[in-house]
C-alpha cells in the first residue's frame, strides 16, 4: 500500500495558541472543507505523529504549506 502523501499545515486557535503538523492531503482537504460547515464540530486529523482531534470552533486560521520541493538538476 502506498504511503500517504503528508504536508505541513499550521493552524491558529482563539487565545493566540497554534500548532504546525504534518498531516496527509486527505487529513488536510477535509479541514479546510469542515471548517465552512456549521454542523461539524470537531474534526480527526491522521498525522505523521499519530492521529489529532480539532475542536473546529476554536480555530481562526488554518495555512497550508506548499509540497516540499526536490532540489536537483533538469537534463535535457
């Protein structure tokens, strides 16, 4: 089975406090979505550390790290 693709996210709460994480895209995608509905209230998020749960009331930010590029050379 192939190995979930992880990024890097940080997400603020109310009260100033934030955390960064590395989470799979799936993980990611899914916060950004639950964060616009008002029925979802908490939310499981599957990181590289083991799994998280979001109290989606208390965030006021969330910012999604772009991949991590590969450093190297393009040959012709």
């Amino acid at each position: 089975m192939p190995e979930s693709k992880h990024i890097r996210i940080e997400i603020g709460f109310v009260g100033g406090q934030m955390m960064s994480s590395l989470v799979t895209s799936k993980s990611a995608s899914e916060l950004e979505e639950s964060l616009g509905k008002s029925a979802v209230t908490t939310l499981t998020l599957e990181s590289s550390e083991g799994p998280f749960t979001v109290v989606l009331g208390h965030v006021v930010y969330v910012k999604r790290f772009p991949p991590e590029g590969q450093i190297g050379f393009i040959t012709a």
